[in-house]
C-alpha cells in the first residue's frame, strides 16, 4: 500500500497544478445543485405523503426505510457501473428514471405502491448521487476546495428544493408537490449531458489501491451486470485506515440524518407547522451548509480532518436530536443551523479524504461504498425509530436516537486517537 498516513491537514491541501477550467467546475457545481437536493425534498414529502396514506408510526419508517432496500444491495455495483462507463452517461440514465418515477406516486396512493416505487427510485436516485459525487474525483481531482465547492453547491440546492416543494405541496397538493421534485431532478439530467465523460487528472494514489491488474481486467469487459469481483474488492478497501474512518462516520452520521428524513417533519407536524415552514427550516439548514462548505479549505489547514470530521458529525446529530425540546420557529431555526455547520463541513471531510485515498478506477466503488452504509443506516434508523415510536413515544426516541449517536462518535474518536495511522502529524 501507497504512502497515505498519517493523515495531516497538509494531506488533503490543495497542491500546485494546473487548474481545473472554470467551466467544468461550474458544470460540476451546476450539476450536483440538482442531484444532490432530491434527499431533502423527499425528507419533505414522503413524510406528508406517509401521513396522506393514514400510516401508522411504524408503516411511516418502513415506507421512508424502503427507500434504501435496492440501494443497499446493488450500490456497489452501480459504483462498477461509474467506474466502467462514466459518471456523465449513469447519471443521466438514472437521473431520467428518478425524474419519472416522482411523478408515479400520487397516481398510486396504496402503501404498497409508495414502498415500491421508493426501493425503485431510492436505487435512481441513489447510483444518480454518486455519480455527482465522484466528478469531484474524475474532474476536479479530489481536492478539498472544491469538494468543499460542490457541497456549498449541493446545499444551496438542499436550501431552494425543499422550500419551494413544500410550498408547492401546500398550495396544490400532492401533484404539484412531486411534479416539481421531478422537474428539479431532470434539469440535473439535462446539464450533466455536456460533462466530459474522462478522467482530467491522473492520481497519485495508484498504489494505494489494492489488486489493480484484476480491477481494470473487470473494467474492460464493460459489465453492466454485478459482479462478485466488484464486491470483493470494494470491501477489501476498508483495509485502507482512512477509508475506515470515512465508512464509520457515514453511518454515525445517519443518527441525524434518518431522524431528519423520517420524524423530523412528522414531529412538526403534530405540533402545529406546515409543509411550508417544515421545508423552509430543512432549506434553512442547507443554506447554513452552503456557506459553512466553503470554509473547509483553511479549516483542513488547522485542524486534523479525521478529528473535524468526527466533531463535526456529533454536532450534526445533537443538533436534530433536540428537536422535541424547541417549541418556537426561532428556536428550531437555531439548532436546524447549527446542524447544517456541522453537515456542511462532514460531507466535504467524508469525500475527500475517501477520494484521495484511492486511484480514479475506483473511485466509483470507494463512493458506493460509503453511500451503501449511509443508505444502511438511512434504512435502519427510520425503521428503529418507528418502532421505538410506537413503545416509548416519538419525543423520546428523538432523544434515544441522539444518545447513540454521541456514543458511537465518542468510540470512533478513541480508535482513531489510539490508532498510529492518525497519530502523527495530527493538529
């Protein structure tokens, strides 16, 4: 294995090369605006959409958990897929499937419908995020700044989409709600058709990433179908310290996350706001993460990333977990942002120090990874906390969810202070 530890800030510095051109960067952005937003536009209307259906607590985090179900068997192989073709033509093809199938679930109001149609577009959406996900990689060579970049991008996109589908929702209904979720969606299909579909930067990680010679011998056949190789070796990259920690602290993270996307707005809603207010808080908070995105560059200059990562994903999760004692919008506002700082920095964290660990031909699979264990724990907290809901009440186990978050985090930032991979060098 290459020379990758101790991870340092210096690590994951920009180095001198040759710029990236202003107009790739900007299509990155552009697209990644589109594709990343359909997460919290979803938070927003799966939950009203649940609540429209008469689901009980439980049949709510089922339907939000089915989302994940083809995710979390094929997401490695739609990173091979990334890999093997390219971002540009994955995204498009999925993104055109995600866009269509939003359009299906008023058209379909049985329970049974939405959880079909969420394992469907779930997958759509999913392979279409990743997708967007590795051009920081493919095109933008990994660095933290413009990871940084395109998350201040993406979170612009998670503070418009959901407003403006919240308020569609509740001035026309379910149908204009999800009609315009799948409109956003296409516009993301439309702009990634004029990326380049090549890598722009050769890695210097190339032997960092164990068994090479089979790697590109699958590459080259060009299987669209899932391979066991693939698997193999996507999960032999956990033996990569840094990967480990990206990994962890993806699932850790969806202690705040799954609340967000399943009892969040359900809580809200019980208490007395509106789809409008619902989505302009959760867009409130990708606006926080906009703008707390780009300050991951002189950050990573101070601070190790593995220790902000981990700080930053605990704050992330208190943050939702005290949901239940803030009665007023002022209040709600407040730890909503305090939040989106903490999502804002993690995320960037998360895929760069992933992506510069690894070589550009698995790229893909490094991203598919981390997005299996965040649609796993996507799938299982929403889920658990249906059915803790059912026993022990929804504002308790906003607080339960919060416990386990903060312990978990604690345990990782043990190993990783115990571990010689992050010891030297550490800030």
């Amino acid at each position: 294995m290459g020379n990758i530890y101790p991870l340092r800030a210096s690590n994951l510095r920009s180095t001198e090369e040759k710029p990236i051109p202003g107009r790739i960067q900007a299509m990155v952005y552009a697209v990644a605006f589109f594709a990343g937003s359909q997460f919290p536009m979803i938070s927003v209307i799966m939950p009203l959409w649940a609540l429209e259906l008469n689901a009980s607590p439980i049949l709510i985090g089922l339907i939000i958990s089915s989302r994940q179900i083809l995710v979390g068997a094929f997401s490695i192989h739609s990173g091979a897929l990334l890999d093997r073709f390219g971002p540009r033509g994955v995204i498009v093809v999925m993104g055109a499937i995600s866009a269509v199938l939003l359009s299906f679930y008023p058209a379909f109001p049985m329970i049974w419908a939405a959880i079909l149609l969420q394992m469907i577009s779930g997958y759509a959406e999913t392979t279409n995020w990743i997708g967007a996900q590795m051009l920081v990689g493919h095109l933008l060579g990994g660095k933290p700044v413009y990871a940084g970049r395109m998350t201040a991008s993406t979170r612009l996109g998670g503070f418009c989409a959901p407003v403006l589908v919240g308020f569609s929702w509740e001035l026309f209904g379910p149908v204009a709600g999800f009609g315009f979720a799948g409109l956003w969606v296409a516009a993301g299909v439309v702009l990634a058709w004029f990326l380049p579909n090549k890598p722009l930067h050769a890695s210097d990680k190339a032997d960092a990433t164990p068994d090479l010679e089979a790697i590109e011998e699958a590459k080259h056949k060009a299987s669209i179908l899932p391979k066991m190789s693939d698997y193999v070796t996507t999960l032999r990259l956990l033996l990569l310290p840094a990967v480990a920690l990206v990994i962890c602290a993806t699932f850790m993270r969806q202690a705040g996350s799954g609340v967000q996307s399943s009892f969040y707005g359900v809580w809200l809603k019980e208490i007395g706001f509106t789809a409008g207010t619902i989505g302009l808080l959760i867009g409130m908070s990708n606006g926080v993460s906009a703008v707390a995105a780009l300050t991951i560059g002189p950050l990573t200059r101070v601070f190790a990333p593995h220790k902000l990562l981990i700080a930053m994903t605990m704050l992330a999760v208190v943050a939702i977990a005290v949901t239940p004692l803030l009665a007023t919008f002022w209040m709600l506002s407040i730890a909503i942002c305090f939040r989106g700082i903490g999502q804002g920095l993690n995320f960037p964290l998360m895929l760069s120090i992933a992506l510069q660990a690894v070589s550009p031909n698995v790229q893909g699979r490094v991203v598919a990874m981390r997005t299996l264990f965040n649609k796993f724990g996507g799938a299982l907290v929403p889920l658990f906390m249906g059915a803790m809901a059912e026993f022990i009440g929804i504002e308790n186990s906003f607080y339960v969810m919060g416990v386990i978050g903060v312990v978990a985090l604690s345990g990782l930032g043990i190993w990783t202070g115990r571990s010689p991979a992050f010891a030297k060098g550490a800030a």
